[in-house]
C-alpha cells in the first residue's frame, strides 16, 4: 500500500511537470507573435511585443491610458497602463521596460530601459530613455545628443 502511494504521487509529481509544456494560455494581442504563457500561470499583461525604440517611445508622450493601451496592445501590469515590457527575438529589436506617470489624464513622463536584442542572441548594450512634460528627453539610443547620463 505505501509503495502503490509513492508511486501514485510520483506519477502525479512527473506528471505536473510535463504538463505545463503541454499546454498553453490564450496570448493577449499585443503577445501572439512573442509570447506565450503555460495555462495557469500570470498571462503577464504588461508583456507586449512592440519594440521600445525612441520612436515609438516619443509616441507615448502625452497620451491618454486609452492610447497607451492601443499602441502596446496589452492592458499594462495588473491591468493598469503604467508598466510595461517589451520582448522580440529579432535583431535591432529594443527588449526592455517602460514606466509612465500620467497627470490630468495625459502622460507626464517616461522612463524607459532598454538593450538591442544581438544577432547572436545576446543583449547590446543598455540604454535609458527619459521624457519629463516639463525637463523635456534624454536618450542613450544612437544619434542622441542629450545622453541620460549626462542629464544627472
């Protein structure tokens, strides 16, 4: 009888294992063409698949929560559009976070970091991004000529 329980729980242990791989959750829009969670776990609304280059971070600059959720195509960690992750397996792609502080309903300030995805599968060098309504942007992207480390 204990040998038929340890077996059983053995079982069931190799099983819960196997079977997150098996199966996976529904992406968001903003996830399908980079990622996938297994069923069960946090569906990490804030991961989207937009690259965070200074272009399309320059867009987020006074939008609304409605505009932000557009551009990212997910609804933003915990379903708030104040943090969000950018993720792609492409050279050139800019992988990393971003923040937003929103003011009277419109984008106030962002702040994100960012590394360029390698073509050997390694991350470049990190780069800053900040945007303030009142200090205006600096940015450690290539051709920025107000670097963030300097702006300290």
């Amino acid at each position: 009888m204990i040998r038929l329980k340890h077996v059983t729980m053995a079982a069931a242990f190799g099983a819960a294992l196997v079977a997150p791989h098996l199966a996976s959750a529904t992406p968001l829009p903003g996830q399908t063409a980079c990622w996938q969670s297994n069923v069960g776990e946090d569906p990490r609304p804030e991961i989207s698949c937009q690259t965070l280059s200074p272009e399309f971070l320059r867009k987020l600059e006074h939008a609304t929560p409605a505009q932000v959720v557009k551009l990212f195509a997910v609804p933003g960690k915990d379903g708030k559009p104040t943090y969000f992750e950018g993720v792609g397996k492409i050279p050139g792609f800019y992988n990393g976070y971003v923040e937003l502080v929103y003011t009277k309903g419109h984008v106030t300030n962002v702040s994100a970091v960012t590394t360029a995805y390698q073509k050997n599968g390694m991350a470049g060098d990190e780069m800053d991004f900040r945007w303030d309504s009142v200090k205006g942007e600096c940015s450690d992207f290539p051709g920025s000529t107000h670097r963030c480390n300097a702006a300290e």
